[in-house]
C-alpha cells in the first residue's frame, strides 16, 4: 500500500514541478516582478476557473451540502485557532493576517486535484472539485478579508471583498447550472481556455516565490510566526479536520477525500493575497515551501490512513 502512494505521489510530482521549476528559475536570473501576474490570477484567472470548473462537475445534492458545510466549519475552526494563537505569540497585524491564510486556505486545486485522482479516481475527483470550488470562493471573500484586515478598516476590507469577480463567477455558474441552460459554445470555449491557464500560471509564481525564501524577505521572518503557522498546518489541521467530519457525519470516500484536500500544504493562493495586501508574504512564501515538502513525507501517511 504504502509503495502504491508513494507510486502515486511521484506521478503527480514531476508535473507539477515543471511551472515551479520555470518560476524558480525565472525569478533566479531575472528581477521578476510577480505583481502584474498576481492581478491577472485574481481578476481572470481565478473567476474562469470557478466558472469552469463548477458547471462539469457531477455531484448528488447531499455530498455538495456536506462538502460546502465542511469546508465552512473547518474554516471557522481554523479560523479561531490562528487567531488564539495569533495572540498567545503576540504577532503583529501583518504577521496574525499572515497566519489566518497559513491557517484556513489549502493548496487543494493545483496540488490537491491531481493528488485526488490518482489516489481516488473520477469520483474521487468530482467530490474533490466541489470543495475546491468551495475553497477559492473563500480565498476571494474570507481571503481577501484576512489579507485586507492587516492595513485596511473592517469596512474597506469587506468592500474590497466584492470587488472581485470570483464570486460572481460562481453566482453566474450555479445559476446556469439550476436552469439548464448554456452559454454558447464558442464563449465556454473561450473560458476553458482561460481556466487551463490558472494552474500553470499560479504554480509558476509558486517557485518565485520559493526562490525568495533565501533574500532579505523570508529571513527577517520571526522564528516564532514560521513554526507557529507550520505546526498548525502540519500538525493541528489534519486533527481538526478529522473532528469536523467526525462532527458533520461525512463517512466514506467523501470522508477520506474532504480529509485529505484539508491536509493539504499552506495554498498557493495565500502569497498571492499576502503580497498583494501587505500580509507578511515573506511568512506566508517560507511556510508555503517547507509545508509543501514535508507534505512530501506527511500525506503519504494520511493517504494510507484514509484508504
């Protein structure tokens, strides 16, 4: 079993390698600025993906309920842990918003789909892609504010929240879905291109980031803020997510498939929010890279626990 996973692990490992290693090596040689790219992802890439993904998927209406409700308990539980803690270590604004997104938001798209399947199959998939659906439209509403609240008013960051077209993405989706009806095919085809795009491009900003762990940024990093913020996700989130499902009743193969996308290593998405709003990125970008590669050791085992 345990030579299965670690099959499985490699083989999703060296793709997705390929954009992280391009962005690494971009950012290395090049003096890259990654802003122009986080702009596109929150106001393109993001939105098209949503949309894309949530009209294909093929889920009954208990499992949407239970991953939806899932996703948001899990969330405040999360939630409440990084704040508590956030205030025990005594961090500042920035770094407490930092941890909040160490906390709550999980690489379960780039990282986690492609995991899924090879683990768990189609149907595996399409129960994963609900909660991943689920996840972005966090990082565009509770994400946004986490990341926000650090420099702005509670008003300016909730505003800030629906400024972005990722929820209205998937309004307009979930809305088409409902009724039966279609866009023309021409412009789903326009959309998908855009969607295939978001993997790629977020994975590519992923390994510039990675490269920043060694520069002036990630080294100011307080010990205290780093270790907090990994034990939480290493450690104290696949506890909690166990909890949550336990609590909620979810059993079987959407059970291991909910506990495994909440295991995931610290998201992507969050050095994008942190970066863009002041978040302490410099936190965020170093716990993005060393969860990722414990994840390397950490979800083989989870794996096989779940299975």
């Amino acid at each position: 079993m345990l030579h299965s996973v670690v099959s499985t692990l490699l083989g999703v490992l060296v793709p997705l390698a390929v954009p992280v290693a391009a962005g690494a090596i971009l950012a290395r040689f090049r003096a890259w600025d990654t802003k122009p790219l986080l702009t596109l992802y929150l106001y393109v890439l993001s939105p098209a993906i949503i949309f894309d993904t949530l009209r294909g998927a093929h889920i009954s209406t208990d499992d949407l309920y239970s991953t939806i409700g899932f996703a948001l308990v899990n969330l405040l539980f999360m939630w409440g842990i990084a704040q508590g803690i956030g205030k025990i270590a005594r961090l500042d604004p920035a770094e407490q918003a930092g941890l909040t997104l160490i906390s709550t938001l999980t690489n379960s798209a780039n990282y986690g789909l492609p995991l899924v399947l090879l683990a768990f199959g189609q149907l595996g998939l399409d129960k994963a892609s609900v909660y991943v659906i689920t996840q972005m439209i966090i990082v565009n509403t509770a994400g946004v504010y986490f990341a926000a609240r650090s420099q702005f008013s509670v008003q300016n960051a909730v505003k800030s929240v629906f400024t972005l077209p990722a929820v209205y993405a998937a309004v307009l989706a979930v809305f088409l879905k409902c009724f039966g009806l279609h866009l023309t095919a021409g412009l789903e085809q326009g959309i998908g291109m855009v969607a295939d795009a978001y993997s790629p491009v977020v994975l590519t900003i992923l390994g510039a980031q990675m490269i920043k762990v060694g520069r002036a940024e990630a080294k100011q990093v307080k010990p205290a803020g780093f270790w907090t913020g990994t034990a939480i996700r290493l450690l104290l989130a696949p506890f909690v997510a166990l909890v949550t499902l336990k609590l909620l009743g979810i059993s079987g193969l959407l059970f291991s498939v909910l506990f495994i996308q909440a295991c995931m290593p610290v998201a992507v998405n969050a050095v994008v929010l942190a970066e863009r709003f002041d978040a302490a990125s410099g936190l965020v970008s170093k716990c993005i890279v060393w969860t990722t590669l414990a994840s390397f050791l950490t979800l083989p085992a989870l794996i096989v626990l779940v299975q």
